[in-house]
C-alpha cells in the first residue's frame, strides 16, 4: 500500500509540474497534453513516466535534446514523500483526503511564488474554501469542534499584522503574502498563527542573509516570501501545538 501511495504522489506531481508552469501564463492546465517546451513535441505516456522518464532520458528531451529541469522529477519526488508521510501519520481517511490536497495546492504556489513573485489569487482560493468544506465535515462526520470565532481570529492577526507589513514596507511585502497568511489563519486559528507568522519570519530573515553572503541575490533582488509562509505553515498545521507547548511548558517553566 505504501509503494502505490507514493507512486500516487509521482503521478499527481507530475500535474502539479504541469500547473506551475501554465497557471501564471493563464494557459488551461488541461488541455492540450504536455509537450516540450522547447520542440513543443507532444510526450508520449512512457515521457510522462514520474522521476523514471526523467532518469531514462539522461534528463534530455528525447526529440530535441533540450535540457529538462531537474525541478520536474524533485517536484514529483517532494510530492510522493509528502503523502508517503501522511499515509503513515494519518492513515487513509478524511485527514489524508484534507492535507494531501492543501500539501499539493501549496507546492505549486510555492514554486510559483519563487519563479515569478505572484501568488494566485484562485489558488489561494482553493486552499481557503477547501479548508471550510474540511471545517465542516469534521463536524458533522467526525464531531470535531468548530470555533468559528477563533479561524476567523486566526485570519484577522494573520491578515492585520501583514497588512500593517505591507504599509510600513511600502508595498515589499505583497498582497498575495496577505491573502495567503489570511488563509493560513483561518486553517490554523490562534495561537498557531503566532507560530505560523514567528517561523516564517526567521526562516526568511536566515535564508535572506544566506542568499546575500553568498551573493546568489543582489540587495535590490526580490525575494519571494511566500515560500517561508508555505514551510512555517506546514510546520505549524502538524507539529504546532507540540512546539508552542514546548516553548510554553519547557522553556519558560
Ligand atoms: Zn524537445
């Protein structure tokens, strides 16, 4: 089970691939098939093979010899481990159904953000509406609670303090960063958004002074933030509390 479970995540990173690179140039995800992009040839179904295609082919084109971007099979590998992980924590139920499709939504946006410094905003629409349809099943199926007024919390400290960001900063923090830690608010309610916001902010802050030293960026270089919100969030969606109960608990005694 866990073999098809991973070889699940390849297939269905092998379409995010597909997302990441037309969803900024608007073009349908769906139609046509996927072809190169150089030599526009279309891929047959042994080409669109995850990681396997990629390893066959030398990482070449097999019509015209172009270069393929290692990203295509890391993305695919990323996703597959990423279910792989949360078919052993959660088994096959609701919860894998729910983060599964958050994980594979915030991976497009992740690479997305890095290569052209957007966020769409419909993807970041699918997380938030996929979110309250989980809300609500886990409380009609599962009986969990629902604390409406603490996501909606959640999303106004996520939101007010980025919108406070994007004022002081003059427009370096974008509103895509906005609508996203909004979203993430309300998945994750208080005090995990404190979490959320705290771990981005570090990662970014570290990451930003690594890329300088190393000068892989330039001082007026943007720097995409979406990608810390995306790491900060999952950290905070599945080991949040423990972490927050640890800094409460052992930490300040
Ligand atoms: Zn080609």
């Amino acid at each position: 089970m866990a073999l098809f479970i991973f070889l699940f995540g390849c297939i269905i990173g092998s379409f995010l691939n597909v997302c990441i690179y037309r969803i900024p140039q608007n073009k349908s995800i769906a139609f046509p098939g996927s072809h190169c992009p150089k030599c526009s040839t279309p891929l047959k179904w042994f080409d669109l093979l995850p990681v396997l295609s990629f390893v066959f082919l030398k990482g070449r084109c097999r019509y015209c010899g172009e270069r393929i971007s290692p990203r295509y099979p890391a993305v695919e590998l990323l996703n597959g481990i990423i279910y792989l992980f949360l078919y052993y924590n959660f088994g096959l139920g609701i919860d894998f159904f729910y983060y599964s499709q958050i994980v594979s939504v915030l991976i497009v946006i992740f690479f997305i953000d890095i290569d052209h410094q957007i966020i769409p905003n419909s993807l970041v629409l699918v997380v938030f509406l996929w979110d309250i349809v989980f809300k609500i099943v886990s409380y009609f199926i599962l009986n969990e609670p629902l604390s409406i007024l603490n996501y909606l919390g959640g999303l106004a400290v996520g939101a007010v303090f980025f919108i406070l960001i994007f004022i002081l900063s003059k427009g370096g923090m974008g509103g895509g960063d906005i609508k996203l830690i909004g979203a993430f608010g309300f998945i994750l309610g208080m005090p995990r958004i404190l979490l959320n916001m705290f771990l981005s902010f570090m990662l970014g802050g570290i990451i930003s002074i690594f890329l300088l030293i190393f000068k892989i960026k330039k001082r007026k270089d943007p720097i995409a933030f979406g990608p810390f919100l995306i790491i900060g969030f999952l950290i905070s969606l599945f080991w949040g509390y423990e972490i927050i109960y640890w800094y409460l608990y052992k930490v300040l005694g």
